[in-house]
C-alpha cells in the first residue's frame, strides 16, 4: 500500500511544479511594475527636495546680501520610467521666469518652484536662463548686483 501512495505522488510532482511555476511567473509583472512605482516616487520626492534647496539657497543669498556664495551638489538620476529632461533656473531681467527654477521631465511634464518670500532674479553669466541636460552636477549661486539691482547668478562648476 504504501508503495502505491508514492507512486502517485511521485505522478502528480510534475503538474504541482508546473504550477508553482506559473503562479511565480505571473506575481513577477505586478513586483516589477510596484518597483517602478517606487523608483518613480522616490525621484519624485528626491526631486522636489532638491529644488527647494535651490530655491531655500537663493532665497538665503538675497537677504544675506552681496559677498556671499553656495555650492551645492545635485543627483536628478532615476532608474525608473521617469527620468530628469533638463533644469531651467531663472530669466533675463523683467523675463516671466525670472525667480523660477522649472525641472522638466522625460515624460513631459515639469516640476516648478518659485521664489516668493522674498522674490529673487536668478540668471546665468550671459543675463539668461541656466539651462543644466545632466542630471548630475554642482551648482553655484552667489549674490551680484548689476544696475543697482541684487540678483543671484547661478553657474554650473
């Protein structure tokens, strides 16, 4: 008797490993797609902190006053869906984007901070926007005055 319950189970081996498999197979997509989920969200969140501190240093620039400087190091890489496009910090004078750092986004869509409180001219070297294509960088801003007119010039280093 006891031969012939190991036979069976011996016989049916096969088919339980077939689904076990299958059942594995199928659970890999939803993991694959909840980590992308997360990798997405993780750089959105890592994202929006960094641009905060751009625009928190700018804002420290401005109410210290001319002299003084930050260098800061920023990492916008994803191994997500979601990926860095390109960075825009601030406008020529009297420009609509004056006082905004503008991250924008592989999937189309942009990320955008502006300074308020108080307001603060951001710019290149050249008077126009910084425009950054990596995602990895350092950036420096320092407080300048052209005109009688504080801003704060940013520069990649």
């Amino acid at each position: 008797m006891r031969l012939g319950k190991d036979v069976n189970a011996l016989e049916s081996l096969p088919l339980k490993l077939m689904i076990v498999a299958i059942v594995a197979s199928m659970s890999v997509i939803p993991a694959g797609q909840a980590l992308e989920g997360f990798r997405n969200r993780d750089f959105a969140m890592r994202a929006q902190l960094q641009l905060e501190t751009m625009v928190s240093a700018a804002q420290t620039l401005m109410i210290e006053g001319l002299g003084g400087a930050r260098s800061i190091h920023f990492d916008f890489s994803n191994e997500g869906s979601i990926r860095f496009g390109s960075l825009s910090i601030g406008d020529s004078r009297g420009g609509t984007n004056m006082s905004t750092v503008m991250l924008r986004l592989s999937v189309g869509t942009s990320i955008i901070r502006t300074t308020s409180e108080p307001p603060v001219w951001m710019m290149s070297k050249t008077g126009e926007t910084l425009s950054v294509h990596t995602p990895v960088f350092d950036l420096r801003f320092s407080a300048q005055m052209d005109n009688r007119t504080t801003y704060v010039l940013a520069e990649l280093v």
